[in-house]
C-alpha cells in the first residue's frame, strides 16, 4: 500500500512539472500558426495588386466633366435652346435653308433602314448654346447619322471672313448611321487663332432643289492653350487628358480624345459610356443613347 502511495505521489509531480511545458509548447504553436495566417492574408492583397493590368488608358472611372467657357454666348445667329434656327445664306449654305444642332426627316432613309415610320435624324456634335472650342490647328469635327441613308451627304466649313467656302465635301451614299469623323488635317485645313467657323452637314433629298436641304450646324473657335492647361495634359495619361481638356472647356479635343480611346478599343463599354456622358453635357440625347446601346452590345 505504501508503494502505491509513492507510486501515484511520483506519476502527479511528474504530470505538474510537465504540463507547464505543453501549455507552453502548444501557446507557442498556435501563436506561429496565427502568424502564418496572417502573413498568408497580409500578402495576398499584395499578390492580386500585382496582377493588375497596366494599361496605357489610366483610371477608365475618370469623369468627363464639360465646364463651358465664360462669356462665350449663343454662336451668331445661334438661338439658344428649341431649334436653335439659323439663316444660313450668309455662311455661303443655300439660301432660305433653316438648320439647328439637329433634324429630323423621313426623307432620305435607305431600304435596308427597317421602319420606315423612322425619323432619320441628322445632328453635329455641338454645344447647344455656345461656340465649340479648340486648341488645335486641324482639329476634328463630329456628326450624327441615326439611320443609314440613300441621299448624299454635303459638308461645308466656312469663316466670317470669307465667302467661298474652306472645305466643301460630297459624301456619296449609301451613307451607315452612327457617329462621323471628318479631320481637317486629311483636308489641309488649318484654323487661325480668334476666328470663328461655322460648320455643316446637309442631307440633300434633291441636288436640283436645295431648298429642300436637311442642314444642321455648328461653331468652331480655335484658342492659344495656356501654360497651365499645356502643364495638366504633359502630366496625364491618356484618359486624363480627356478629362484635363472638358474641364478647360475645350469641347472637340475632350470629343476627339475620347473619341480616339474608342477607336483603339472599340469594344470598350467604359470609354463609349464616357463618350455618352459629354454628349448628354451638351444636350444631345440622342446620341448619347445611341453609344449607351453600343456600350451594352445592342448595336444600333
């Protein structure tokens, strides 16, 4: 009996002496364990941003925000707003033909246009109620076709200073619908510095009665960049100088370097959005809705 009594008094100091150390050992583990995880969890934020693609547009969540210029006004002869009417014998178009920003015709619409209860609308990429503005020498200008057309096309840019036209162009149909580029530097057209132009696309139902013209029109100026505006675009990327350019109020380079964007990726729903956003800035819905459509796939 009193060997049992050593015996269990031998097997309890050994159990207290050890257990100290396994609590220890098992602390110790777990706190390793801890760290790993933890370790494995700071890296991986690390790991995921490192697989970023670097890509040559800059933040695609860039806003375009448009801030007109002050003091410009309507263009001449402009009316802010409604149809924006302009007599435009004086800008060497035909006389008694009426034109605004956009028009709508049922005139004009090609065979392969579907409904032919469709409203072919013919609209210049313009402010609504000032003069567009360029830092550019040849800048681009834009136009809106909704539906493809069977009449030609005739675009004409002219000056205060001069009667005969700078730029006469006959585009021959079948003309597709969507969004137009002409840039004056395919033309050899260079634009003065302080001078304004005035800008038109006109659908021509009749080449031997032009008073039926479909005309719609636009102001160009073009203004010396300043040191500033010259220092914001050297220090941004390619989606910035959009945005640098709209926030100057320099509304056909913002247009033409979005514009730009989309045809390197034409695919690119962001860029189109973008695209979308000036154009509802400068009142045109249209088409904007039109690059919103494009930007979800669903074409014209």
């Amino acid at each position: 009996m009193k060997r049992i009594r050593i015996l269990v008094g031998v097997v309890v100091i050994g159990l207290t002496t050890a257990l100290p150390y396994a609590v220890s050992a098992a602390e110790k583990q777990e706190g390793q364990t801890v760290g790993r995880t933890n370790k494995a969890q700071e890296e991986i934020p690390r790991q995921r941003d490192s697989k970023l693609p670097n890509t040559k547009l800059g933040a695609a969540t860039v806003t375009l925000l448009y801030k007109p210029p002050l003091g410009l006004g309507s263009p001449a002869g402009l009316i802010a707003g409604g149809t924006r009417g302009l007599s435009l014998s004086r800008c060497g178009f035909p006389t008694g033909s009426v034109a605004g920003r956009s028009r709508g015709t049922k005139a004009c619409l090609s065979d392969d246009s579907g409904d032919r209860n469709t409203t072919l609308t013919l609209s210049v990429l313009t402010p609504a109620d000032h003069i567009g503005l360029t830092v550019h020498e040849q800048p681009s200008i834009y136009w809106y076709l909704s539906a493809e057309t069977n009449c030609r096309i005739d675009l004409t840019l002219t000056d205060e200073q001069t009667i005969e036209p700078l730029l006469e162009l006959i585009l021959s149909p079948p003309i597709k619908p969507g969004v137009q580029r002409i840039g004056l530097a395919d033309h050899k057209i260079h634009l003065a510095p302080g001078v304004q132009y005035h800008w038109s696309v006109a659908l021509v139902p009749d080449p031997e009665h032009r008073s039926k013209d479909i005309i719609a029109a636009g102001e160009i100026k073009r203004i010396d960049a300043t040191e500033m505006l010259q220092t914001k675009l050297a220090q941004a990327n390619k989606m910035e100088v959009a945005a640098v350019y709209a926030e100057a109020g320099l509304w056909y380079d913002a247009l033409t370097t979005i514009s730009d964007l989309i045809a390197e990726v034409p695919q690119n729903p962001v860029l189109r959005m973008q695209r979308a956003a000036l154009l509802e800035q400068v009142r045109l819905p249209e088409v904007a809705e039109y690059e919103k459509r494009l930007s979800t796939g669903r074409g014209s």
